[in-house]
C-alpha cells in the first residue's frame, strides 16, 4: 500500500532545508557579506546546522498524514525565499545611503571634526584587524603622493578622523565611489567606502569631500581614483579637510566590497 505524505511536513521540510541551503551558499559563496558583517559568519553556520537538526526531527512526520492540514500560512515565509534566490544582490546605492538620512564626512550630523567615524576608533584594517602596531604605514612616494591601497584605506581613514591637521597640505590618492548630497555644489563631491557595523541597513559612507571641475563629467556610483592636496576648512559649519583634485582615474571596484570598523 502507497504510504501517504504529510503536506504540511513536507512543506516545513522545505523551507528548513531551503534556508539551510541558503546560509550555506551565501557563506561558501562569500555573498553573506554583502548583508551581514563577517564576525557574524559563525552565527550564520550554527543557525544552518540547527535547521538542519530540526529538520531531521521532523522528517518522521512525512508519512504520518494529518487531516484538515492548513498550509496556506506557510507562503508567508515561502515567498521571501523565492525572493531571495530569483533576485540578484545589487551594488549599494548613494542615493539610497543619502534618502536614509546617513551624513557623510561632507556633511555630518554628530562628528565635530568631519567623519562619520567616532574618534574612540583604533586604526583597523578592512576586516577589522588591529594595525596600530603593523609597519604598513603610509608613506609618500618621490613624487610627494600618500598612496592608499584599498587595505589601508581603514587605517588611513580612521587616522584622518583623530587628526586631520597632520594630512593639511598632503597630497593623497585613494579609491571610492561617487557619492553626492543634494546641497553640493557642482564642482563637489565625495569618493566613499561604505563601512558595515553589523548589517547592510547600517552601511556609512566614508570619505572626503572633493573639490575638481572635472567632477560634472562623473556619474554617482562610479568607482574612482583621486589625487589631490588636502586643506582644513570650514564647510556648512563643520571643521573638516577637503580635497582639491588634480586627478581623478576610472578604477576597478574594490576586491573587499565594504570595511569594517570595530566600535
């Protein structure tokens, strides 16, 4: 005789087994990140393995049949599922950052000295790493250029955070993304990182603001290098160091999509 299946046992089945699946493809894949700081990988792989035992528990039940079943409920969780594997993760977006009410070093709301960073910040690299003590430290080039690679752009920036007053009058090169405010002025705007503390809903970004003529001719969002001397001013009321470009070059994005500052 053909055993019976239990609907609803097979549904449940599914969505454990289903999110199972997609902790582990976003963890082996790397695409976790794009969501959640990484320190919170080893809650995502126990958070996997206990879907796993639950649906191990569960899986006697299949062929026990239930009468008058209700499974009309469980598209509730079924949809977001669906969602989450037929839609493709998607870059960040400034002008989702800036309708969030996010300030940027070019405008603060809460920093004295013109970053999104607090000052209790120890200099970390983009993973969060401790590198006070490492011998990485930047250095000018023969041409006079403090050249920031995309690992040091966490340190430098946290350093620029507690003083900014040892960067007036040096040129620096770094890499970000455009990012604007509607208040700038044309000639304005801001090559950004976006920093994660815990999830992508908290994302900052952060750079300096940048002054060049060339800067109409760049679209928000794209990936640039920047070289220019940096000036203390006063802009909207804050104390902060602007950048006037002598350069600006297309870049690749950079291999670590975020940084990670640890509070």
């Amino acid at each position: 005789m053909r055993r019976k299946i239990n609907l609803e046992v097979l549904i449940q089945l599914f969505i454990l087994l289903g999110l199972a699946f997609l902790l582990l493809f976003a963890l082996i894949t790397g695409k976790a990140q794009d969501y959640v700081h990484p320190r919170l990988n080893g809650y995502l792989w126990f958070s996997a393995a206990v879907l796993f035992i639950i649906g191990f528990f569960l899986a006697p039940g299949l062929f026990k049949p239930k009468h008058n079943t209700s499974t009309a409920k469980y598209f509730i969780i079924l949809f977001p599922m669906l969602t989450a594997l037929l839609l493709p993760v998607g870059e960040v977006q400034s002008k989702a950052i800036a309708l969030g009410g996010i300030s940027t070093t070019a405008v603060p709301a809460a920093q004295s000295k013109g970053t999104v960073i607090p000052d209790t910040v120890a200099p970390k690299d983009d993973i969060g790493i401790d590198t006070s003590s490492q011998s990485s430290a930047l250095q000018e080039d023969p041409g006079g250029v403090i050249n920031i690679t995309d690992e040091q752009f966490a340190d430098w920036y946290s350093k620029l955070n507690k003083d900014m007053t040892q960067y007036e009058g040096k040129t620096v090169r770094y890499k970000g993304q455009v990012f604007r405010m509607n208040d700038f002025a044309q000639n304005e705007f801001v090559p950004v990182r976006y920093s994660m503390v815990c999830c992508a809903a908290d994302l900052q970004p952060c750079g300096i603001l940048c002054r060049s003529d060339d800067a109409k001719s760049l679209k928000n969002d794209d990936w640039v290098w920047i070289t220019g001397k940096i000036k203390i001013e006063t802009f909207q009321g804050q104390t902060m160091p602007v950048c006037y470009v002598t350069k600006i070059e297309k870049a690749e994005p950079a291999a670590q999509k975020y940084v990670y500052f640890t509070y």
